[in-house]
C-alpha cells in the first residue's frame, strides 16, 4: 500500500515534469505561451497572463471538446489527440489527454 510520502513524492516529481516541459517548450523560437488545462478549463500551469490563460481555458476546452466528439461521431474508434488552428496572426496548438489539455499560442513562421 502506497504511504502518503509516497503519493507526496509522485506528485512533486510530475509537478516538476510539467514545469520542465513548459519551460522547454516556452523557449522554442515564436512561441508565445504555454497552457496546461483540466478537460473543463482550468488552469493548471501558464507562462500566459492570468486573464489571458482564463479566457483561453474556456474557450479553447469548449473546442476542443467540440472537436473530440465530432471525430468519435465521424469514427467511432477514432479520437482527438491533436488540433492545430492558424490564424493570420497566431498558431494555437491543442494536445489532448485523456485528463489535460496542452496549448501552445506561437507566432506562424513566415513562408
């Protein structure tokens, strides 16, 4: 049976993966923010503004969901795992997790 130091331990060491990879990822040329979100929104980590990653939180997990279960009706043993949208000014990246939800906000690179 696992003890509470255990538990303790595991979640300090994925807190600490999660600060490493936003860090890695936040350095890589043209990128603006990095987001992890719950499946519903919340902010877990951010290198975005509080009021930016909020509004991100709620908008981009509501499309996201939308688009999850527009591919499971397209193809039932299908599922989301990716989705990319450019826009004129900005890249919006969306890892999708069975529990979380990454962002990443970049500059598009000029062609």
């Amino acid at each position: 049976m696992a003890s509470y130091t255990d538990d303790t331990a595991a979640i300090a060491a994925q807190q600490i993966d999660i600060d490493e990879t936003i860090s890695r990822l936040g350095s890589k040329k043209g990128v603006e923010s990095v987001t992890v979100l719950t499946k519903d929104g919340r902010v877990i980590r951010t290198t975005a503004t509080p009021e930016h990653s909020e509004i991100q939180g709620k908008l981009l997990s509501r499309l996201a969901r939308d688009a999850a279960e527009i591919v499971e009706e397209l193809e039932s043993q299908d599922e989301l795992s990716f989705l990319r949208i450019r826009t004129k000014r900005h890249e919006i990246m969306l890892a999708l997790d069975h529990n979380y939800l990454l962002v990443i906000v970049q500059s598009p690179q000029k062609d």
